[in-house]
C-alpha cells in the first residue's frame, strides 16, 4: 500500500505542477534543457520522505545533473543538499565528518526551487554554513529567524537512530496522529497553547484556498469514523489559517507545526493545482458521498450510517420508507434539510429572546446566556445552546421542567430530541425550536440549566470552541489539574490516563477566574473560535 502511495505522491512532491497531465505536458516542454548540468550532488536522505527522496534525484538527472548515491568525502561535490530543518552539526555527525568543510550545503527548498523554476537558482539564501565553535549548543540565528516554529530541535534524535536516514510511511502516520500537538503550537522560545492565543487573526486567513479543501478532507473523515485523520486535518487548517502569507513552497508547508510530510505533500499540490486529487477520489465515491449524507442526520453516527448503506438505502427518502428508524432519526431526517443550514445569528438571538422571557417569567433574577458559536461571535449558528442558572444558588431548580412545558405549550419547542439528561446538578435538553410566523425554520436547541456555583466552568465549556475546551483540557492535565462544564480540579493524580486521585475542587465563580487558575490570559468569547 505504502508503495503505491509514494509513487501517486512522487507526482506531485515537486516540480511546476501537481496534474499529472500538466506535468507530463510541462516536462516534455523542458526535457531538452540541462539546466542543472552543473550539479554535482550528494542528498542526505535524513529527513527526506522516501517519495520525495526520488523525485528530487530523478528531476536532477533528467534536467542534467549528477547525484551520488554514497557520499564519500574525496567526491568533488557540488553541493551537499539537506533536509530544510537540519543543521551542519547534524549533518557532520551523520555523516562521520570530523574536519572543517569543504562543500556547499544547500537545503533541499533550493533545490524544489530550482526545478519549480527550470533554472539553477542562486543558492546563498539556502547555504549552511558552518558556525564558529563558540558554543555548539546555541541554536543558529538564521533558524529562528526563517522558521519561527523550527521542530528541527525538538524531532533531533539521536543521529545513529536509523530514522534519521528516511521518514517511514508509520512514522507519518503517527505524526498526523499526535493529537497532543493539537493543542499547543510549539516554538523553540515558548510554549504557546492555542487557549493562551486569540483565534483572531491580524490578518485574513491567506491559505483559504487550501483550508477549504482540507475541512472537505475532514468532513469525509468524520463520516467515515475515521477521527485520527480527521484530527490531523484540524490541526492542519488550523495552524495553516493562522500562518501569516500564502504558502509557496513544499518545505514551507512542511516547516509548520501539525504538518508532515503526507500533509504537506497534500497542501502543495492544492498550492499547485487549486485541487486534491484525493478529495476528488472521495467526491466521485458514491458510497462516500452516501455515509457523509448519512452522518448528517441527527441521531446518526458513522456506524449506522454504514449500516444503512449497507442494507442497500441510498437517499434520505430510502431512510424515510425503508429504515428502522429511532425517534432522534425519524426527526433527524424529517428536518434533515433545516439542520443543515446555518441560520443567521440574528435569529439564534431571536430565539435566546423567547426563552429568556419565559424564563423570567417564571423566576424573576433568572440569567440564560446563549453560548457556542453564537456568544463566540460566529456570524451563522448550528444550532443554540442556551445556559440558565440563578445567582442565588438554588432557584435553578424550578426551572427546568416549567420552562420546557411553557415552551412547548406556546409551540416554540416542536420536538424533543433528548427530553432531560441529568449530569451531576446539571440538566440538559436537546429538541427542535420554531420562531412564530411565515418561512421559519426547525431549529436545535439546546437548553442547559446548571447551579450557580458551576456557571465559570459551564460557560468557558458550552462557550468553546471544541478545540479551545481540548486545549484548555490539556493545559489542565499538565498543571495536574481537570476541567469539564462543572468543575476544575486541582492536585489531580494520574497514572496514564487513568485519574488515581479526582483533585478538590477550585472554586471559579467567573470565567475569568478560570483562566486566572490556569495561569493563562483572559480571552473573551470572540478570541476562541479557534
Ligand atoms: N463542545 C465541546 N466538545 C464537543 C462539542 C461541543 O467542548 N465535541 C462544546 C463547545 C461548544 C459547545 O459545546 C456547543 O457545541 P456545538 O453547538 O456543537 O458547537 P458550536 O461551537 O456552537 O458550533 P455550531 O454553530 O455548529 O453549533
Ligand atoms: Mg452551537
């Protein structure tokens, strides 16, 4: 499998285009040229994906250039070309050099650059060059000035390690599944955890063209319970959004924290040719297309899903006939074309106005809050997720059962998706709203009515975004600390992710209070929509 895959890949690691047609065309146009006759190089395979490793010599031979396959340092080399992230001590200690250099050590971008261009660049902005021993364990200025995230430090390992030498289709695959790294983006000063940053950017998202594909990627995955991949695509679009210009090479690509090779491989070949060849694979995939409408129906998840193609069911009217359907589902794809869209947080308001009212109107002093993507500032709404509780600590408790019942006797509630779920004190509703008058449509709504003494940590958790909470959580777990919707905790132990002692609990009245514990800036709602 993994062979096959380097080969598709090995069409559009390099060169001016990643269709495969356009390439053909293009490198037939420049097969007579040897503008690279006067290389004569040596490529340090550490570092490099096997594909990629391919591609680079067999582009160099064809446009004229000698490669070695062994180094040996009597060679008259042109140049050594390296991986981007390695340094020349690393390069010497891999490959047993022990005197001063002789050779040009180039990164492997300049030679991308080169063949991207059809000509031999100037190569003095990829030169190595060796540094005065003053002190070898200070990290090279050029490093952190090029790359503010250079993992090269962090990924060293030692150089006898045999990884060294290639960049395993398994190695890749747990890079894209190391969901820790999810959560914080790493810079060789500081740690910076994405709950510690504003999602809102300066600057516009400059990768647009490429994060839309990839959230395609992702829905994909996500229906085909595929969660691990679909996690490596978020962290991705995520990293790639906040990236501050439009990428332009493979190795920029690469240089970001979240992005391997296989992802960066896929980045450049959108970068490239404005498509992904895999998205298109899936987009022709009738059985892909089916699950993905198949996971969209409320009460549906990737399995069912599955086994509703299974059972031969194609089309949400097959569903409607032929399935077995619970309760969730027969609404699920009765309102199946109102869930999907998105409705104006004009009316997400509208909606938190009728509750609030009712609400009121039962316990005077009462507070109910939208929170998710509506008090984060999103312009449209999924659904609403409303929060209630009373400051006095206790009349919560009416609420609940009185408000639903006023709520649906007016019409406003039309079903009931999960009529009461009970966590600890809190008490959660999940149905189906419709504003009064013409043209309205079925909305969810979630009603969550907590204690007072529990409304920081619900409105930090039903505010998110999901991968804010996951972020958050995660600081937690390295301060040895737990948060959820009700509680943070402190002086939590763990053994693996196992809890061998719950923590106490640390009272947070505010949201504030929050982020105060967790030794993190206050970010309000707007600045996490990460
Ligand atoms: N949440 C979470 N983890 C999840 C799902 C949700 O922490 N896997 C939290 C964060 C947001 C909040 O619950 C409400 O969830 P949703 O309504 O699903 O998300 P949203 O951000 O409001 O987005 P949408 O506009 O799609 O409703
Ligand atoms: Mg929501």
């Amino acid at each position: 499998m993994s062979s096959k895959r380097s080969r598709k890949d090995a069409n559009i690691s390099e060169g001016g285009s990643s269709s495969k047609r356009i390439q053909l065309e293009e490198d037939n146009k420049v097969s007579e040229d040897s503008f690279l006759s006067a290389l004569n190089i040596f490529i340090l395979p550490a570092g490099i994906q096997k594909a990629r490793l391919t591609v680079l010599k067999t582009q160099v031979i064809r446009y004229g250039g000698r490669v070695q396959d062994m180094f040996d340092s009597t060679q008259n080399f042109s140049h050594i070309i390296v991986e981007d992230n390695i340094d020349i001590p690393r390069m010497k200690r891999i490959l047993k050099l022990d005197s001063a250099l002789e050779f040009t050590v180039v990164k492997s971008s300049w030679l991308s650059l080169c063949l991207r261009n059809k000509k031999l660049e100037n190569c003095e902005n990829y030169q190595l060059h060796e540094e005065k021993k003053v002190n070898l364990n200070s990290p090279k200025k050029e490093d952190n000035v090029i790359n503010p995230y250079n993992k090269s430090r962090e990924n060293a390992s030692d150089p006898v390690n045999s990884s060294d030498y290639e960049s395993s289709d398994e190695n890749e695959q747990n890079n894209e599944k190391d969901m820790t790294s999810t959560l914080h983006l790493k810079s060789p000063q500081t740690e910076k955890w994405i709950c510690a940053q504003s999602s809102k950017s300066p600057k516009p998202n400059m990768n647009k063209h490429i994060t839309d594909k990839l959230e395609e990627m992702v829905k994909t995955y996500e229906s085909t319970n595929d969660r691990w991949r679909a996690l490596g695509y978020q962290k991705a679009i995520q990293t790639l959004r906040r990236h501050p210009k439009e990428i332009s090479s493979w190795e920029e690509a690469k240089s970001l924290p979240s992005i391997g090779a296989r992802l960066a491989d896929k980045i450049w070949e959108i970068a490239q040719s404005g498509e992904l060849r895999k998205l298109k694979e899936f987009e022709s995939s009738e059985e892909l297309q089916i699950l993905k409408m198949f996971t969209n129906v409320w009460g549906a998840g990737p399995h069912t899903a599955q086994l509703w193609y299974q059972q031969g069911l194609r089309t949400i009217a097959d569903l409607q006939q032929k399935a077995h359907l619970n309760h969730q589902q027969k609404v699920g794809v009765r309102l199946y074309d109102d869930f999907l869209d998105r409705m104006p947080r004009e009316e997400a308001a509208e909606i938190e106005e009728v509750v609030k009212k009712a609400a009121e109107g039962i316990q005077p002093g009462i507070i109910a809050q939208t929170c998710g993507s509506y008090r984060r500032g999103q312009s449209t709404c999924g659904d609403v997720d409303i929060l209630i509780t009373h400051p006095d600590g206790k009349s919560h408790k009416n609420v609940f059962h009185k408000l639903l019942a006023n709520l649906k006797e007016s019409g406003f509630l039309t079903d009931d998706l999960v009529s009461a779920e009970e966590t600890g004190n809190q008490k959660k509703y999940m149905g189906v709203c419709k504003l009064p008058g013409q043209n309205r449509k079925h909305r969810r709504i979630d009603v969550i009515v907590v204690p007072y003494n529990e409304y920081g940590c619900a409105l930090v958790y039903f505010t998110g975004s999901a991968h804010f909470n996951r972020s958050l959580r995660h600081l937690c777990k390295k301060q040895n600390m737990s948060l959820n919707e009700h509680a943070l905790k402190q002086g939590v132990v763990r053994k693996g992710s196992e809890k061998i002692h719950e923590g106490t609990v640390v009272p947070t009245p505010t949201e504030e209070s929050v982020f105060k514990v967790l030794k993190i800036p206050y970010r309000p709602p707007e600045e996490r929509d990460h």
